[in-house]
C-alpha cells in the first residue's frame, strides 16, 4: 500500500512540473491537487487538464509523460479520460511536435481496448492524417508507423478497413513498408495486395501457400523456390493443379521450361519413389490410378460451362449444383462468357435468379462505388433503362443488407430513407459515367451539377459531402468496367475459396478425390506413388512431346522407353521426311563399321533430298519476301539441325569413304534430259543441295579432323572450315596437309586470321607452309607484320639484297705525292678500288612502297631496322660483338633501309634511316665498318643531300671523340684504323675535302705528342689517361681539348609518329 501511494506521489510530482506555467488555468488545476493523492483525484485531475482548450505541445508532453505513468498503478475506469486523450491536439509550428505525436499515440495504443468505438475511429483517423501528410520527420514517421502497426492488431475492424479500402496507398507506404502489415492482413486482403504489388507476390506467395496467387504468378517465383515445394515437383504441380481440374494447367507451363535433360532426370528420380499404393495421397480409391480431371467433378464443371455459353440455358446446372453453386461457378471460371450471363440475368423472368446472383457477393465495409464496380465486372449489363433499373436495385438492396447498422468506416442508419438513397445513389453513378466517358456527350458535369440530382431531404447524415465528391472524382478519373471474361481479383479469390470448398462437398459425397487436394491452399507433404508420378508424367508429355519431335533420336527414344510411350516414338518416325531420321538413325551404327563408298554417296542423297524438301516451294510463296526472313524457312533449319545432330557427332573410323561418297555424290548427272529455264532451275537446286551436303560432310569432318587425308573435291571456304578446325584443336600436322588442298590467295586469308586470333600456333612447319606460298598481296603483307610482331624475322623472306662488284678510279688519289700538311696528317691510298653496287628485290614492294606500311614493316623487327633495337646499342655489351649487329645481320638490312629512303622520296623514311645511323654511331668503329664495307653505297645514292648527312653524322661523332668522349664503349676499343679508313674513302671519291677533316689530323698530331695516340704496326690506336700515367698520379687532368671549327648541320635525335 505505501509503494502505490509513493508512485501516485510520483504523478503529482511529475505534474508539478508544471506548476509555474504561464498557462492560468493549468496552474489553477495544479493548486487544487490533493496532499493524499488517490486514483481518482489524480485521474480528476488527469480529466481537466485533458479537457482544456489551450496548452502546448510541450505542456501536453509533460501530462502524457506523467499519464503514462499513472496508467499500470491506476485502479479506476479510463474510459472516459480515454476519450479525452484522444481528441487532445497539438500545434505543428511549435517545437516538440514529434515527440508529442511519438507519446500520444503510443498512450492510445495503451488505452486501445478502454476507449470507445468512435474515439478508436477518431485515432485512426489521425495516424492516417499524420502518415498522410508531412507532419513529423521521417525518422518520427517511422515510429508512427510501427505503432500504428500495434494498433491496428489491437482493432481488427479498422485493420480490415484498412486493408480493403487499400489505405496503405494513401500513407505512402512502399511495398517494403508493407510486409510490416503482413501478419495482420487476412489471406483475402494479402491476396489483395498481391495483385497490386509486383514484387511482394513472391513474398505473399510462399506465406499464404495461395494456390490462387500460384496458378497466375508461379513464373514469377525463383526456379530454386519452385524446385523446392516438393521432392517430385512436376507430379506434384500436376495433381495441385492440372490433374484437378479446378486450376490453370501449371505443371504443364512448368513442363514447358525443362529440356529433356531436365525430364529424364525427373523420371529417373520419381522411379526411385519408394511411396506405395497404399500410402498414396492423389487418390481416396488405391486401385484407380487416373487423372483426376476425368472425374465428373471436375470436367463436368467446365463442360456445363461452356455448354450455357452454347445454348444460354442454365436449367442443367441449376439442377446439378443448385443455384448459389451454379453461379459461384460461373464467377470463377476462366471458360464463363459474361456476356452470355448478363443476357440471362438481365431477362425479366430471371429476376429472382439476379437477385440470387447477388446474393453471391458481400459487399460489407466497401464504398457503394466499389462495390458495384464489382457487381458489374462479374457479367456484362445490357444497356437497356429497365434493365438497368432491375441490376442496380438488386446491387442496392444487397449492398443495404449488407451495411446498414454494421459498417466499419461510417455510420449506415437502417431505414428506409438509406435504402432509396443507396438505390438513388447507385443509379446515378451509371448515368454520371455515361456523362464522362461517352464521346457524344460534350458538356461534362461538375461536382454542384452532379449534387443537383440529389434533395437535402434525401441525403443521410452518413454520406457527407466529402464521401460524395469522393466517387465522383472516382468515376470521373476511371469508368465502369463490363468485361467479357472474369478478372483475378480479391473478389474473385472470395468466390474460388467458395468454389473449393464447393467440390471438397461433392467430392466427399462421391469419395473419389482426397479433401486436402481441393484445399485453396497448396497441399505439404504430398505423397505420390511411383505409379502416380509416372503417370502424370506422361500425361504432360503426350500433350507436349511435339516439341521434341527434333530431338536427338537417342534422348527421345530414352524418354519414350522410360514412359512406355511406343506410339509417341512412332509419331517421333511418321514426323520425319519419308522416314528420312530413321535412315539417319540406322545410318548411326553403320559408321563403325566398314562400308562402302556407294552407301556413303546414298546417305547424301538422303541428306540432298531433305535439304530439296527442305527449301521447296519458299521462294514461289508471293507471301514471302525475297529481302525477309521466313519463319517456314527458319523452323525448317532448326528441324534440319536437330535431325542430323547425333550423325555430325559420330566418330567415323575411315573418313575416306565419306569423302569417296562425296565424290560419287558430286558426279552424278542429274539434269534428266530438260533443256532451257527448267534446266537452269534445276542447275540452281543442284548446287544448292551440293553446297547443304558439304556442309554436313565438313560438319561430319571437323569430328574426325585427325583421319582426314584427300579434300579434292571441297571448295576453299569448306576447307577453310577444317582449317580452322585445326588451329582450334592445335593439330599443325593435319593443317599443313589440308593446306595443300586451298587456294593460295584463300590460304593467305586464313594465315591472316590464324595469325591475329591464335598466334600460338605458328611453329616452323606452319611457317614453311606460309613460305611457299607465291602471292604477295595485302593479306600476305599484313602476316608478315604479324609474324616479325611474334617474334619471327621475315626480312630476308621478304628482301633480297644484291650486289655487284665493280672497279672505281678514285677521283683525288695521293699515292706518296708531296702536298703542304704534316706526315701525321696525310693519308695516302691507291687510285683505284673494287666497291658493291646494291640492288634490292621485295616480295611485297607495292605493300612496301607506302610509307606507314613501311614503318610498320621496320617497328615490327627484332632487328636495327627497329629504332627501340638500335636504342640499345650498348645496353647488352659490346655492339662490335653482339649478333645484331655483326655484318651478316646488320649490313644487309641497314644497305635496304638506305636504299629505300633513296628511292621512296620520304622525308620521314629518309629521316627514320638517319635517326637509325645516328644511334649507331654511338660506336664509331661500327659505324666506320658498315661504310667502308659498303662505301659503293654512298657513291650509288641518288639523294646527296642524304649521303652529306651520313658524312655529317660520321664527323660529329669524330669530334666528340676527340674531345675525350668513348670510341665505342666501355669495352676498351680503341683503334682509329676503320676511322682513317672511312675518311680515307670519303677524301678519294671527293665526298669530302681534307679541310672538312683537317681537325681530325690537327688533333691527332697534338694527341701523337701528348701521348694520347701512338702508332705502331697494328696501326693507329688511343691511349687513355689510365694507360698513358701506368698508375702513377695524373696531374695534368682531363686530355686537352682539340678546337672544332663549325659543327654538323644536321638534325640527329628527330622524333618519328610510327
């Protein structure tokens, strides 16, 4: 007792809080509280302070904190503060308006079961006005939503409300938000959502088990979802559904997307089933293994259905089912014509049988609107004024029944005034949409005009202005529907839950059918015995086996035997050409065998006849265009391509006797004696079926590629095939001897492709097979670059350098005649030499006459030709003794680089060959070597001003050695005699004048004395500083330096764009 009177305590302390507000008439409540409080002071207290008409939010914040603690230690009835609380209100504009949102519906979720129907509707009202609208944060609304959630579980009717007026629409609530309501929703109102909601169908699927929801999305669901509902899926979907009766044919769709692998694996499966008759649950009668929709049950049904569509007469169901029965029926069925039953209900003599077809529907809680957009989609209204008169009274007297006293979302009085209006009111709204959506009516009516139809007398009090606006806006926005067929819809899950439930009756009467497998529900633990499962199996497939009528011969033999099905197999033969596939198939088993050539030759003609069959007649269709592609022609590819799959994989033993065949094949005069046009039609389907039978041969070939020897009678693009068959498989032995068979322009072709895709499979047998080929063309051209890019020098394949050796008198000979310089410095030589003359033979001199073709012939080298090689002069060593650019490969390469420049008038060319020479006079003794080899090169130049750029380059590099830098490199090299030689020639033939090198003889002479050059009988050699001191200390620094008078001319580092 005292604990309870601390906590009271507590709630008067926490309402003091208060105590200093500006707000008068608070403080004036809060001076009266009692100094022992008791529950009903304090819930007193608590019905004034709620019952004031001004506070603020942070006031109201303050009650409902210390509210919420008075609720668990209150002892009195909260009913009527209840109704208080909820009427409360708070201000937007001011602070704190989430957290006093937060709080008040979290006290009404509290007080949810004390407070009265009205305030609960006046509470739903404002969760749906705050989620509505943007009254609190996003955060805030969140929460809101999450007790509006506690708080609908605790009001079913307005969470019914909720769900079928589709009120989620109106709060923004994403489809995500949605599944938060899942747990609260009906399965009709999760149906409901699922229509609407695209990607919550899965979700709302495998929750309810809807066999509904199954039958119309079950493509929707993921295949994993699908392959797991059961152990034996395809038997399974078919006794749920297919087997019933009842449903839409989904195993049979399902069945559809497998191949035939996925079929024999599925029966190999269910023959495994070790379920006994005994233990089967497909049907009540063990002994009686048949399809369930041969049952009267269930064909019957849609047989009497499409029989009133014939004949109009409903007696004979009416009689069989009776007649709520008969019309649930009609309102579900798929096969039902409304407009058909619209005729009947709408006769004056079948009025009582319309009022018995609304008695069908139950339309508590919905709009009037609503309800009869759904009265009117299940039949077609004729628009007859009497007629109309008699549907809408029987709409509203049921709409009436249903509502009147008992609605959730307003107060429907049950009088008779409400009756009329509903009449009145429901009429209006055919003719409000004859005003909106008919074309001939051009003045459409406002809201005021609409209201002009309607006396103040004769409106109830329930329908406000408001809810009659609404349903104007309704039709105005979207117009009464009379559909042709039933529509999925909540409605129409209503009425298949009654259909079900309907056959479970007959079916339990009759005892031929297990209940659970007429459950709207989709049936756990389905057992199926194997018998069972075999058989839906071939119930499927006798209605689906045409699709696999092209199948491999072997797999549709398999599933037929597994089946039992001979007659399917036979249809399988009779589909075929003049049992053209049997032959195929027989035709299989002799290719291990040894044969002859002749059956070999029939087998084409079978192959010749089919492809003849094939095409005849398509091009005499005027249906058809020439310039589009036939939907005939291309199903017959198709047929043709799975008819001849297992012959094309076959492995054949001897491959000469097909190509024998062919040969006899292609000998064969077929003309028959015709003459003119039909001849030269004739001529054209020959060479057509030709061209169809080599490509099957070819086919045929490539399987057996290793065996294959004489192609003489193939064309080059057949045995093009085959080649690329070899580079794929990496069989070089068998392309180079296919190779033989191919023209060399074609051949050329394919060397190219090879090259560009699969360059791995050059090796030197391949190459030698390019090598004998006598056509340079572009294709030739570009494997060479191909192959000089892999790695493989083509230079000397593609270029032969020529000399001749001729005698030359020099022209400014010395030989010992006295002159004015120094013996250091003079050079003597004979009057007459014998120097090459270079001619140059290309293989591909048109190619090699354009200069990027060029370039890219020289970047493509491994050699000096390529400027990133002659880059790396000394980056390995010694270039005087490295293999690049030894005599053998260096001279003749540097002679054709040369000879090109001279000859193409390139000023790039030109400039690539003096960039090249400028990077290997790096090395003067090597440079100096090259043209004193091939000084008949510089004489025979027709470009001089190249020829002076060469000297240029020559004399640049001289006098940086004399000015200390390396002759070569670090190796040591140190002889001058190539040097003195070259200047020797270039003096003789007056390509330069001793001036041009008088201070190459003036710093020799200074370097003679100084000891930096000595001459001896190995001739002219430099002596470095290491050598000249022989250790001792060097006090003199570096060598003088020799004065250069003018310096070279020439551009020597240019930049190429390759």
């Amino acid at each position: 007792m005292d604990e309870s009177k601390q906590k009271l305590e507590e709630v008067q302390i926490l309402l003091n809080r208060l105590a200093a507000s500006s707000n008068k008439e608070i403080r004036r409540i809060l001076d009266g509280l009692p100094s022992c409080p008791t529950s009903k002071s304090i819930l007193d207290t608590f019905c004034l302070l709620f019952s004031l008409g001004r506070y603020s939010n942070k006031e109201l914040l303050c009650f409902l904190d210390a509210f919420q603690r008075f609720i668990p230690i209150c002892r009195a009835d909260l009913s009527e503060v209840g109704d208080k609380i909820v009427e409360l209100k708070f201000t937007p504009s001011e602070k704190d308006t989430d957290l006093v949102i937060l709080k008040y519906f979290e006290i009404t979720n509290t007080i949810a079961e004390s407070i009265q129907s009205e305030s609960s509707r006046s509470v739903f009202s404002r969760y749906m006005f705050v989620l509505s609208n943007s009254v609190v944060s996003r955060g805030a609304q969140v929460e809101v939503l999450g007790r509006f959630r506690e708080f609908l579980k605790k009001k079913k009717g307005l969470l019914k409300l909720f769900a079928a007026r589709r009120m989620y629409r109106n709060i923004g609530c994403t489809e995500d938000l949605i599944i938060n309501f899942s747990e609260l929703l009906s399965d009709e109102e999760m149906v409901e959502v699922a229509l609407e909601c695209t990607t919550l169908r899965g979700f709302i699927i495998a929750k309810t088990r809807s066999r509904y929801l199954f039958q119309m999305y079950h493509n929707e669901l993921p295949w994993w979802y699908v392959m797991g509902m059961h152990e034996s899926l395809i038997p399974y979907l078919y006794y749920t559904f297919d087997g019933v009766g009842l449903y839409k044919n989904v195993s049979k769709e399902v069945y559809g997307r497998l191949d035939e692998q996925d079929i024999i694996r599925a029966m190999d499966e269910d023959m495994k089933s070790k379920i006994s008759p005994d233990e089967c649950d497909v049907l009540g009668n063990v002994s009686e293994h048949k399809n369930m929709a041969d049952d009267e049950g269930m064909v019957g049904v849609k047989r009497d259905i499409r029989r009133f569509n014939e004949t109009g007469c409903l007696k004979e169901m009416l009689e069989k089912y009776g007649e709520q029965m008969s019309f649930e029926f009609l309102r579900y069925f798929e096969e039902t014509d409304l407009r058909r039953l619209g005729e009947f209900l709408c006769k004056l003599k079948n009025e009582p049988l319309l009022r018995m077809f609304a008695e069908t529907f139950d339309f508590l809680d919905m709009d009037i609107l609503d309800g009869l957009r759904i009265f009117l989609l299940s039949f077609h209204l004729s628009p007859e004024g009497q007629v109309i008169h008699r549907v809408v009274e029987a709409y509203a007297d049921k709409y009436y029944l249903d509502n009147a006293g008992i609605c959730t979302f307003m107060d429907m009085a049950k009088d008779k005034k409400t009756k009329e209006f509903v009449f009145n009111l429901s009429f209006s709204f055919l003719v409000l949409n004859t005003k909106f959506h008919n074309p001939n009516i051009k003045v459409k009516p406002t809201f005021k005009d609409y209201m002009k139809d309607f006396t103040p007398e004769e409106i109830p009090p329930s329908f406000g202005e408001e809810y009659l606006e609404s349903m104007y806006q309704s039709i105005k926005k979207k117009p009464l529907e009379f559909p042709a067929k039933n529509q999925p819809g909540k409605e129409h899950y209503k009425v298949f839950k009654k259909v079900c439930k309907n056959l479970q009756e007959m079916e339990s009467r009759e005892s031929k059918l297990r209940i659970r497998l007429l459950e709207p529900e989709l049936p756990e633990g389905l057992r199926i015995c194997t018998a069972c499962r075999m058989e839906a199996h071939r119930k499927l497939f006798s209605t689906d086996f045409k699709r696999f009528l092209f199948l491999d011969p072997k797999v549709f033999y398999q599933i037929c035997s597994r089946l039992r099905m001979t007659h399917i197999f036979e249809e399988y033969l009779n589909a075929h050409k003049e049992d053209t596939q049997k032959f195929i198939e027989s035709f299989v088993y002799y290719l291990g065998m040894e044969g002859k050539a002749s059956l070999y030759a029939t087998l084409l003609d079978v192959l010749a006849r089919t492809d003849k069959q094939r095409s005849s007649g398509m091009l005499s269709d005027l249906g058809i265009s020439f310039l589009k592609s036939s939907p005939g022609k291309d199903r017959v590819q198709q047929q043709y391509r799975d008819a001849y799959k297992e012959l094309l994989n076959s492995e054949i033993p001897n491959v000469g006797l097909l190509c024998e065949g062919l040969c006899l094949f292609l000998s064969r005069d077929v003309s028959g004696g015709v003459s003119g046009e039909e001849e030269m039609a004739s001529q054209k389907r020959r060479q057509r079926s030709i061209g169809f039978v080599k490509g099957v041969v070819v086919d045929i070939l490539k399987r057996n590629i290793s065996k294959v020897e004489d192609l003489s009678m193939l064309d080059d693009e057949n045995i093009g095939v085959l080649l690329r068959e070899c580079v794929e498989t990496g069989n070089r032995k068998k392309f180079c001897h296919i190779s033989k068979f191919v023209s060399e322009e074609r051949l050329l072709f394919y060397f190219r492709q090879v090259l560009e895709e699969s360059p791995g499979f050059l090796d030197d047998e391949i190459l030698e097979v390019f090598k004998r080929i006598s056509i340079y063309n572009e294709n030739g051209f570009h494997c060479i670059l191909l192959l000089q890019s892999n790695g493989v020098d083509m230079f000397d394949f593609v270029v032969t350098v020529k000399y001749e050796s001729i005698v030359c008198r020099a022209i400014n000979a010395h030989e010992g005649e006295d002159g004015d310089q120094s013996e250091q410095s003079r050079l003597e030589f004979s009057g007459k030499d014998t120097l090459n003359c270079y001619t140059v033979e290309e293989k591909y001199g048109e190619s090699l006459s354009v200069p990027s073709n060029l370039f890219h012939f020289y970047v493509s080298s491994n050699s000096v030709l390529n400027q990133s090689k002659a880059r790396s002069i000394h980056k390995s060593g010694c270039p005087l003794k490295e293999k690049l650019f030894n005599r053998e490969e260096m001279d003749k390469r540097l002679i054709y680089m040369i000879k090109k420049a001279d000859s193409m008038n390139s000023k790039d060319i030109t400039n690539y060959a003096l960039w090249i020479v400028n990077l290997l006079s790096s090395s003067l003794p090597l440079l100096s070597k090259f043209f004193v080899r091939n000084f008949g090169l510089l004489l025979t130049l027709k470009d001089q001003t190249m020829t002076n750029n060469f000297i240029k380059i020559f004399y640049s590099r001289i006098c940086k050695v004399i000015n200390g830098s390396e002759l070569c490199c670090r190796c040591g090299y140190s002889y001058l005699d190539d040097v003195e030689k070259l200047i020797e020639m270039l003096l003789k033939y007056d390509l330069a004048s001793e001036k041009d090198f008088e201070f190459y003889f003036k710093g020799k002479s200074e370097m003679i004395k100084s000891g930096r050059v000595k001459v001896g009988e190995r001739g002219v050699q430099l002596v470095n500083s290491k050598e000249k001191n022989d250790g001792s200390e060097n006090n003199s620094g570096e060598p003088g330096e020799v004065a250069v008078v003018g310096e070279p001319n020439i551009k020597t580092n240019p930049d190429f764009n390759l």
